[in-house]
DNA sequence: CTGAAAGCGCTAACAA
DNA sequence: TTGTTAGCGCTTTCAG
C-alpha cells in the first residue's frame, strides 16, 4: 500500500513499457483495448499513484495556483476564499495559500515562495495594490488577477464593486434616513487611495446636501472588530454623539454598536449604524446590520477564472470587471425623528 | 527574470559544477568562501530559485502537510487552523487543505488527493472519526494526528479536550445558576458516539440533582447558526420553554439565542443560553456568550507539532493530548431568581 | 500501436 | 574541496 509502488512497477507487472503505462494514465495516444485493460487491472490491484512531482517537473504544470490574503481569518477574505476554492476544484487546481498580514514585505515574500512551489498562477487579495509588487509579477510573466479596492488604477487584470459609489450611496442612504451628524469610520489601514476615494464618496453626498466635513466625525481604523471598537469609544469619549455611523466593514460596524451600547447609547434607536461587504455576521449579529452587500463568493469565482483562462491562453473580454453591490436593508439602521 | 534560471545556468556562469552550486545553496558540504562567494553572486544576479519539484523527486521531501478540515469557513475550524498554520511556517512546512463538507467519500478522496501530493503528513480535523479512514491511514503509513472530539476510541495520535466532562460541568453549572429545564441543542450531525458521550454529560449532572430527562428538552442539530436557530425554534414553537439552553457549538448558540428574541422571550432575562468551543464571535455577540473555552489555537499547533515529529522519527510520549477547557462566564447565562 | 531513450532540475554518492 | 555521474518518476519525441 505504501506508495512506492512508480510506473516501473505496473509497466513490469503488466508487461508493457513504461511509456504505454502513461498512455493509458493519460491516455494521450491511442492504446490497444486490451492491454489498456491489463495496465488499468494492475494500477488498481498495486494502488498504484502517479507522482505529480515527477509530472509536474517535465510538463511544466504543476496544478497550483496561488492564493496571496492579508488575513486568512477575516471573514471578507474568507467568504471571497469560498469562490476561489470552489471553482479552482472544479478546474482540477491545487490551492496554495499564503497570508501576509497586509505586511508589504512578507507579500513580496509570498510571492517568491508561490513562485518557487512552481504556481501557475497568482490570485491577490490585498487591501492595498503595491505598484512594486504589481511590476514584479508582471516582470516574472505569472498569470494574476486581483481583488482590491484600489486596484483599479493599475494596468492589471481586476475584480473589484466600486468604492466610490457605494460610499456614496451609503451615506446618500443615512442622509435620507434624516441623519445628518454621520460618523464615517474608515477600516483601511493607513492606505491613501483607497481612504481617499471613500472619503471623497462620503464627501460628495455630504456636499450635495450643503453638510459641511466635520472632522470629529471622521475615524481612521482597521477592519477588525476592535479597529471598529476603539474607534467609535473614542469618538464617543470626545463627546462627538452622531446620528448614525458608517463603518466599512462589517467586524468594525459590529465593534462599533458594542461601543456604542457600552456607552450606554441603544442602536439603532439613538444612533444608527452602517456596515460594508455583507459577510455572514451582519447577518447574525442584533440588530441585523444594514451594509453594502458585497458579492464575495462570486468575486472569488471570478477571480480565479481570470486566472485559469489567462493559464490557458484564452482571450479575456475585460481586464477589468466590476460587480455591483447594493444596500442591504436591515435593522441597524432606522429613520430619525 | 522569467523562472527558467536552472542550476546548470547558474553553474555555467559562475564557472563551477552543478555539485558546487547545489552545495551553496543547500549548504551541505564545504566550499571555498571565494567559490561560494562568487555563486551567490550569480544568484542574486540571475534571480534564481531552485525548483523544489525537482528537488522534492530526488529527497522525497515536499516540505507539504495536508490538512483535512470539514468547512473551512466554521470558526471552529478556522481558529484551529491558525495554529496549525503557524507552527508549519516555522517549520517550513506547506500547508495543502483539503475540505470535505464533512462528506465520508469527500474525506476518503481528500486523504488520496493529499497523499497523491506527495504530503508528508496529515493533520485530520473532523467531527467524526471514520474507522474505515483510520485503518487505511495507517496502512499508508502515513503520519498523522486527529482533532477530533470523538477519536479516544482509536489507537491513533489525537488532540482533544474531554466532552463528557466539559458538557457535564457546563450543565452542572447551569444548575447552579438555579436553572432546572435545560434544553440541550446538539451540533454534531448524526454522529452516534459524539452525541452519546455529550448527552452522558449532561444526563449525569441532571441524575444528580434528580432531574430527570425530558425529551421535549433534547434537539439535534447542526454546527450553523442556522442549525440553532431552527432547532431552538422548534423547540419554542412546540410550546416547550426552557429556563436555559446549552447549545454544542458557539454559531448555533447564537442562533438560538436569535431564535428565542424572535419569539418574543429576551436572553438572558427569560431564558439563559450557553454555548461550546469559545470562537471569536462569542465576544462579538451581544449578550456575550457564556461558553465551554476550548484551547483551539493550541489545539492546532499541537497536532500539527506532532505530525511534524513524527516524520522526523522523534519518539512522542504521548499518543493521546487532552488540552484543558474551561467554563467561560459572559453574559448569557444569569442567575434563575 | 508500442518500446527505447532522452531529459525535466535537482541531490548524492563516488572519484579525483 | 570539487567535478562527474547516476538516478528520482514521469512525459514525449523518435523509430519501428
């Protein structure tokens, strides 16, 4: 049972050479009925395995592809992961994941390690596309779509929703709830375009409104539960009360509702409070939390079919797609008298 | 820059064998610092990677681990997989996942596809232990460890904490809180021993105080939020209203502490609820969840220190680990007055 | 339709 | 200390 059992052994046993064992594997040349029989007979009575090592190192191909997150354990990334696993079985990919804790050097790290496992193609998750690291891969040929908010800029092939306007709408939506002090906390680890597009979302449905920019209300985060905590107990603590919040992620909206409550304000009754992405807590979370419903499972599906048909040489239609997203109305969030 | 740099390129241009350059860069056996110099110059230069295909054919060594996992996606699952994760980068490990929907056949392909990879080992996390899976394990003589809650029975290496005690405890401890109808809301999908030896638990501490049981009180569902929900709901509907509810698993917990709101009874004023595992979200959760902590970083990094043992042929003390859990007292789970 | 042989990129004896 | 050489298990010409 042990798997030392190679293609020597089953050709000897059955007889034939080693190269009709790898025709009727692979079956790539045609085979007579009968000894294709008697080789098929002898792999399964040894059990026997072919080495993908082996295969790989002459083929070229080694049914990897490379999956690069800064978080394996955040529940966007998670959700997106879902999409990108599912379909890269359903190709007859392997998987290889690395995480880089948004550390800009362990994702150039991550890179070279994928490149090395012999991946055949690269699907990045990042919060932030560094023009660096999109030069390198394009330098070593490597096949890579990316998921990110700020990838747009970039002449690379892309699945993203667009910030801009679903920051937007977002805020035009709590605007037309009644709420007028609306707190915007940002989960984007110090990037600047990303943070800036968002913000100029915000902006724009304030300016429309003839609301002027109030920087209290303006928090800079991360995307963790905490991230959301910490900055709307802050906000609080300084006094700032808004009508409602908008964090953009969901984790930090959560963080922030538990804040808000613990300071002894109900949501959504006093302050109402927004999400981003729609990942399965928002869901489960009371009050159910009104977000930007993101399409995370199918911007992974998508994502890794970029990359399969760029391994195959297809043609790409776009290099860009953007999916839509839309608000998902829930009870975080209500009318203020 | 393109990765067909070999070693022979390398050898050619700094004048050396192919030997030599192989010695450098796995420093195995001396060379001049002059020569080594000069080699590592050229690698740098070139920018080449050795090809770990080519060197995994000849050592047998793919520096890959295969971790089966039901859902990746389950928290409980993925918290356990930080463990595992981290630990196999310190030691230089890969790791390849492989989900199997808690599927048997899924499982039994998993373990062949990962073996087929050419893994050295194999950490299995699943909810219950297929014997017919273990036996064939073994007769690959394939390293492996098991995180399983019901895997004691087997003469294989395991991780776990004790689910009789820790369920007997929690109950115990419900009825110290004056609770007397308890409901008991399984996750454990039809498996017989899990729920035999969980419903021991529970019994017992009820036999104690000479309560009997009530089947009216006993659900069996699913690990999801979904899970508790519906059980917790049918339950509710049935006209049946427990004093609390000890759910098996965090998510359903929460679940059925939504099922409860949505009938109209508060948690925990109305009714107590207690859960299992201690996953992120029973922090997030507003009330915060009163739950069995289990210890599931270290649980991964355990197992996964002992696959890695194994294949170095260190000799293990024990085969079985049981890690300590604890009652995690949040908000809950008060007082009966 | 089938077999012999070359070679994928690397490591590990074995000589020198 | 270094180079030569024989494979690792497989696919793929190239002859037959």
């Amino acid at each position: 049972m042990k798997s030392n059992i190679t293609i020597k052994d089953v050709a000897k046993k059955a007889g034939v050479s080693i190269s009709t064992v790898s025709r009727v594997i692979n079956d790539s040349k045609p085979v007579t009925d009968e000894v294709k029989q008697k080789v098929l007979d002898v792999i399964k009575e040894t059990g026997y395995i072919p080495n993908p090592l082996a295969r790989s190192l002459v083929t070229k191909k080694s049914q990897l592809i490379g999956v690069i997150v800064p978080e394996v354990s955040d529940s966007f990334v998670n959700e997106i992961l879902n999409g990108v696993e599912e379909i890269a079985k359903m190709y007859d990919y392997e998987i290889l994941l690395a995480n880089t804790y948004s550390d800009k050097e362990q994702e150039l790290k991550s890179i070279n390690l994928l490149r090395a496992k012999q991946v055949e193609g690269i699907v990045m998750i990042s919060w932030i596309v560094e023009e660096e690291h999109v030069e390198y891969m394009q330098k070593c040929g490597i096949p890579a779509s990316y998921i990110s908010k700020t990838a747009r800029d970039y002449d690379i092939y892309t699945v993203s929703t667009s910030n801009v306007d679903a920051t937007y709408d977002m805020t035009k939506y709590l605007l037309d709830k009644g709420h007028e002090k609306i707190a915007f906390v940002m989960t984007s680890q110090d990037d600047t375009i990303l943070e800036r597009e968002r913000l100029a979302g915000y902006e724009k449905a304030l300016t429309e409104r003839n609301i002027s920019l109030d920087e209290n209300l303006i928090k800079h985060g991360t995307t963790t539960y905490e991230g959301g905590y910490n900055s709307m107990k802050e906000m609080l603590d300084q006094g700032v009360v808004p009508h409602a919040a908008f964090v953009t992620g969901d984790e930090a909206a959560i963080g922030a509702i538990n804040a808000i409550c613990d300071s002894g304000y109900r949501v959504p009754e006093d302050i109402s409070v927004a999400g981003f992405n729609d990942v399965k807590i928002a869901k489960m979370y009371r009050p159910k939390l009104t977000t930007v419903h993101q399409p995370l499972y199918d911007m992974g599906a998508v994502a890794i079919r970029m990359v399969i048909k760029m391994i195959n040489k297809e043609i790409l239609e776009d290099k860009k797609i953007e999916l839509p997203y839309r608000i998902e109305e829930r009870e975080s969030v209500i009318e203020r008298r």
